[in-house]
C-alpha cells in the first residue's frame, strides 16, 4: 500500500455515512429488544396464569380445613 493518501485507488470502497450506519444497528437493536419482550410477556402470562391455579387451590383448601375443623369440633 502506497503512503500516499492522494494517490488513487483501484477500486472504490462503499460507504455509508456514520449516522445511517449508528440507525442501522439501533433498528437491529430494537427489532431484537422487541422479539425478547415478546417472549418475556408471554412467559409472564403462562406465569400468572398458573398463580391463579395456585390461589384457587389454595382457597379451595382453605375451605376444606375449615369445613373439616367444623366437623372435627361438632360433638358425635
């Protein structure tokens, strides 16, 4: 390679100005950032969904100890 800074080159190089190539890796950024909120909003949702299998189980039985504490201090 020549020191030369002015002397011509072969073959030109395809360039892209700084702040359409920053844009770029910003709207990659945020095409991945999107698809992983995705999926964490839809973890969360499987995540709720089965706290409230375990509040209603929870309530339920709640419900069967104090039946079961009413029957057990009921005389025979």
């Amino acid at each position: 390679m020549s020191e030369d800074p002015t002397k011509e080159i072969g073959e030109k190089y395809q360039t892209n100005p700084t702040i359409q190539t920053v844009l770029e890796q910003i709207n990659a950024l945020d095409e991945k950032l999107c698809v992983r909120l995705d999926k964490i909003e839809t973890r969360l949702d499987k995540i709720e969904t089965q706290l409230d299998r375990v509040a209603s189980v929870a309530f339920e039985t709640r419900a069967d100890l104090r039946e079961l504490k009413t029957q057990l201090k009921e005389p025979a």
